[in-house]
C-alpha cells in the first residue's frame, strides 16, 4: 500500500514539477498544456469512480463534462451582459465567481446525472454503454439546436472568472486551481473506494449475485457512485470552459467520452493516478505525435492496442508499486 501512495504521489508530483518548471523557463504554453492535463486528469478521475471501480463502462460521461461547461459559460456570459440567467418563477443572476459556479455546476450535474443514471442502470453491459451513449448525443443535438447560446458556434465569454486572490489569467496560477482540484478529487477518490460503501460498490462489481444475496442492493451502490462519478466530471467541464473562456457542442460529443475513456485506460482502469498519468501522456503525444503525422490518433490507436492486449494494467500497472489497485 505504502509503494502504491508513493507513485501515486510521484505522478501528480510529476505533473507540478513540469508546470513548474515551463513556468521558470518561461514556457507559458507548456503550463496551459499541463493545465489542460490536470483538467482531462480531473474528468479521468471521475469516470473512473464509475468505471474502475464500479464496473460501469460509460460512453456518455462528455453530458457531465458538457453540462459543467454550459452552466459556467452561461452564468459567466450573463454576468457579462449584466442580465439574469432566469426571471420566472424566481431571479437567477449571473455570476463571474469561480467559487460560485463550481457549486451550480456540480448541483446541475448531479440532477441530471440522478435522472439518466437511474435509467441507463436498469440496463447492463452493452444495453448500459448505448443508453449512456443516447442520453449525451440527445444532449448534444440539443446543444447544437440552442440558439440562445450559439448552437453549434458555441458560446464565448471572452473574462475568465475571478477566483479570491488570484490571477486567473496568470498561466500557473490558473494551474494552481487546477492541481488543487484534482488533488482534492484524487482523495475524495481515495476516501470513497476505501470505504464501507467503496467495498461493497467494489464487490458488486465483482459479483453482483453475491452481494444481493448479503442484503446490499447493488442498485443503489452504483447510481450514488454515477452520480458521484458525474459531479467530477462536471466540475472539470467547468475548469475547461473557464480554460478555454468558450464552450461548444463539441464538449458533449462522444468523442469527448472516448477521450475521457483513453486516459483511464491508458493510465490504469481502477488506480488512483492512473487517469493523471493518462491525461499526461495524451497530451503529450497529441503535442509529439501531431508534429509528426496528421495522422496521430491512428498512432495512438496502436498505442492503446498494445496496452490492452499487453498491458491490461495501463501505464501505472507497467510501474513498481502500480501492480496492485489503491
């Protein structure tokens, strides 16, 4: 357990040291990018609550991040224009406060994610993966068909929000939240799947017959996990719109969910870091691999091949101390 901490540590470490680094170097670019790490590590993790340790393979989870992305530009925008966001039954002003909109964010998040999750865990193996995957394209096409903010032109806000006693425009600032968020969902993470709950949600995974047969519904175990899995999604839907200070259809696309995906596999399905480590090398194969082809998604297409079949593990499981799960 010790050696599993210690890496764990050493992959988030990892990533600090590199924004950190760039930043003395004078490499703003390099830190935005490991921003954007830390963000899709963010998603990683949550997906991965789901789906490493709850045994539910989502091609939706782009609704969560989409969704925390919508509510941030949409406040933000309106905040802006000095306008509400709502006038009936009740006012709903907009606001340009980090602080205030993660909240919002992850409260829409988690309704939405207590409606589809209710409906797609009636359902289970390939019957669960297309239902998730319906709900975020439904999701979609409704983005893209909502004028009011850009269709499928997307919306920009143009001010990144305001976060107390910092510069959010400021590259390794911004990191700064980033990281931290992650760490924070990284214990949370921790925390949970140690737990009596993450227990018994890891056993019915394992054998669900079993653990009904204890008296434990599985039902229960799964959608709190879902939604739990959604929030954190949703709060780093948030982070990239703020990143990116615009929002699109293109957030709710499953080609997001795939990308969400490919970092937990690739890092390691069920291990703490292995969404950091996934998102990390993403990125930098993205960086690496598009200078040389622009056809570098069929190269890592192999890559994640090769894993699979070879490295059933990912990353991590390839790493000492990375063997066994958190």
């Amino acid at each position: 357990m010790r050696r599993v901490a210690i890496l764990n540590a050493t992959v988030f470490a990892a990533l600090v040291a590199v924004a950190l680094v760039a930043h003395l170097a004078g490499a703003p670019y390099v830190v935005t990018l490991a921003t954007k790490a830390a963000i899709f590590a963010l998603a990683g993790v949550g997906l991965n609550l789901a789906l490493g340790y709850g045994g539910m393979v989502s091609f939706g989870h782009a609704v969560f991040f989409g969704i925390g992305g919508y509510v941030t530009g949409i406040f933000a925008s309106h905040a802006a224009a000095g306008t509400p966001v709502l006038t009936f039954p009740f006012t709903v002003a907009g606001s340009a406060e980090m602080l205030g909109l993660w909240p919002m964010a992850m409260v829409v998040t988690a309704l939405a994610a207590l409606v589809i999750g209710a409906l797609s865990l009636r359902t289970s193996g390939v019957y669960f993966i297309m239902v998730t995957l319906a709900f975020a394209q439904m999701v979609y096409y409704f983005a893209i068909s909502w004028r009011a903010y850009g269709g499928e032109d997307g919306l920009s806000f143009y001010v990144r929000n305001s976060f107390p006693g910092l510069n959010t425009f400021a590259p390794l600032q911004f990191f700064a939240i980033a990281a931290g968020l992650l760490a924070l969902a990284m214990g949370f993470s921790a925390l949970v799947t140690r737990s009596r709950f993450g227990l018994a949600l890891q056993a019915a995974r394992a054998n669900r017959q079993r653990v009904m047969a204890s008296g434990i519904r599985p039902f229960a175990l799964q959608l709190t996990a879902f939604v739990l899995s959604a929030v954190i999604v949703g709060l780093a839907g948030s982070l990239y719109a703020d990143l990116n200070r615009f929002v699109s259809p293109a957030m709710l696309s499953w080609h997001m969910s795939g990308e969400i995906m490919v970092f937990v596999i690739l890092g390691g399905v069920g291990r703490l870091a292995g969404p950091v480590a996934g998102a990390g090398v993403f990125i930098l194969l993205e960086q690496v691999l598009g200078g040389v082809s622009e056809y570098w998604q069929a190269l890592l297409g192999l890559l994640l091949l090769a894993i699979v079949l070879y490295a059933p593990g990912g990353i991590l499981g390839l790493l000492p101390g990375g063997r066994r799960h958190v």
